[in-house]
C-alpha cells in the first residue's frame, strides 16, 4: 500500500511525557508555556492533562488550572485523559475539546496498571462513553502492550484486535495502539495492524510507539505502509511508563516530522520551531533531549 498523503501528528508531551518525571511537581506555567508553544508549531491534536487522582499522578494535579492557562489556538484540539466518570466531569468542567480512556492488550498489565481485567476495564468506561455522547464530547481509546507486556511478553494481535474492537464498538472515534514497553519490530508491528484493521478500519487507527529499543520509526514506517494516517509522538522524547520496568521514551516528534518530511508527507508542523520547542522544555526540565533531530539539528 502507498503512504498516506498527510499525518495528522498527536501530540502526547504535556500529559503522556510529563506525567511521570521525577522530582518536584512541574509549575503549572511551563505545562502552559509548553501547550501553546506546541500550538505555535503547528500541532493541531495537544493531548494536555490528565483528570486523575493526584494522588496516583502528582504530576497532574494542577490538570484544570493547566487547562484554564493555554491561549486556546483555533484549530487546535485540547485532549484529555479520563479514566473514570469523575476525571470526566472534571475535565468538561475545564471545557476540554475530547476526552480519552485507556485500556490494555494483556491482562496482566491491566491489573498492574489500573487493578482490574481487560473486561471489567471496559465496563468502567461505558458511564464516561454515556456521559461523552450526551455533552458530545468526542473519545479517543487507547490499547497499551499491543506489541509486548513487561509481564507476559508477547501479545497475541488477535487480543489487540479484540480489546480495539471493543472501543471501537463503544463509540470510541479512534483507537491509538500503544508499544507501551518498545519491544516491537517492524514485521510486528505490521502484523498487529493488519489483524487490527480487519475489525476496525485503518482511517480510525493511530500508531503510539515508544522507542525504547530504538525500532519506533521503524515501526511507524511499516505501519504508514499498511495506511495508518495518525501517529502519536512526544516533543523530545519525554515520558514512559511507571509501570512498565524499564519502558522509557516516546518517539520523539521531531524524529517522526524529519522522517515523514522526507517521505513528502505534509503535517502542517513546522519542524525549526518544534525543535526549539523541544530544546526549551528539556531546558526547563533540566534533562537531556531524547530527539536525535534536536540533537543534530543547530540554528
């Protein structure tokens, strides 16, 4: 199959790479600064927060007054994580553009990560879908360890399919398929959406691939082929799985942009300006950029 002519990029920095550093709670002005610098790049999906319990993610204790802070950009849709009835209330408090629920492939991880089976896990989520359609509130699902489990190992891609299926059936507009601990290869990764795509069409499907084996864009070029249009990434590589021992690293957006401007696939993003993006917070945050194109990049 050809590539797709456009990627729609998703980015997953604000919630998904800062909501597991460590040390002190990161100041509610850098997650803004962060968001609308993201904006200006040209990003038109910010996944911003997250309406959990403080008390499980410090780190995204501040969600409504993070989501009171942005200059809302027009064209830009400000998503939230909700795992629960409560964090969507919430964040349709704080006038969030989506929502989005999380399940998981394996069972193992999904007792881990949210102490309860795949099944019961969805359950929880249809008073979130209920309250989502009456507020029309588009959802987003996400299905973690499609390509790997730190407890089970493989994942059949059948079970992915199931679990995405299940989202799908839900109401859930688009279903993200996560390599939560960044075991997959190509072939795979290939593989996985295949069987995926044959219960939920690929226009609905997105790629959320961490790096931690460094095969990401791989991955992701594999699954562009097979005509995934939709990719989540994280400016400078920030985030990973608390979880998942050992997981570390989102494929950072600026590899994804460099690697898709190459293959003459528009975006919209501006990749000078994601770097910069991406060298800021890594300034504020005191860390290394995980983006090579950061690294290499210099103007």
């Amino acid at each position: 199959m050809a590539f797709p002519e456009q990627v729609r990029l998703v980015e997953m920095s604000p919630r998904d790479g800062l909501q597991n550093e460590a040390g002190p709670v990161i100041a509610t002005n850098i997650k803004t600064g962060l968001i609308d610098r993201l904006a200006d790049c040209g990003l038109t999906h910010i996944e911003s927060a997250s309406f959990v319990s403080p008390k499980w993610v410090p780190q995204m204790g501040d969600a409504a007054e993070v989501m009171a802070g942005i200059h809302r950009k027009p064209g830009v849709r400000y998503s939230v994580l909700t795992p629960n009835l409560r964090g969507f209330e919430s964040a349709l408090a704080a006038g969030v553009d989506e929502v989005a629920v999380f399940g998981a492939a394996s069972e193992s991880f999904s007792q881990k990560n949210i102490n309860c089976s795949i099944a019961e896990s969805l359950e929880r989520f249809l008073p979130v879908m209920k309250a989502a359609k009456k507020h029309n509130i588009p959802v987003r699902g996400y299905v973690s360890t499609v390509l790997g489990c730190p407890y089970e190992g493989d994942i059949a891609p059948e079970q992915v399919a199931k679990v995405a299926k299940a989202l799908a059936d839900m109401g859930c507009y688009e279903i993200s398929l996560g390599d939560t601990i960044g075991t997959g290869t190509p072939l795979k990764a290939r593989r996985m959406v295949e069987a995926v795509a044959s219960h939920v069409p690929i226009e609905r499907l997105a790629a959320h691939f961490h790096d931690t084996y460094g095969q990401a864009l791989a991955n992701l070029y594999a699954v562009l082929e097979e005509g995934i249009a939709v990719i989540d990434a994280s400016v400078a590589g920030l985030g990973g799985c608390p979880y998942a021992n050992g997981a570390s690293g989102n494929v950072a957006t600026e590899d994804v942009l460099y690697m898709l401007n190459g293959l003459d696939i528009r975006t919209g993003v501006d990749l000078n300006k994601l770097v910069t993006t991406g060298r800021w917070i890594t300034g504020q945050l005191n860390r290394q950029n995980g983006s090579k194109v950061g690294q290499a990049l210099q103007f």
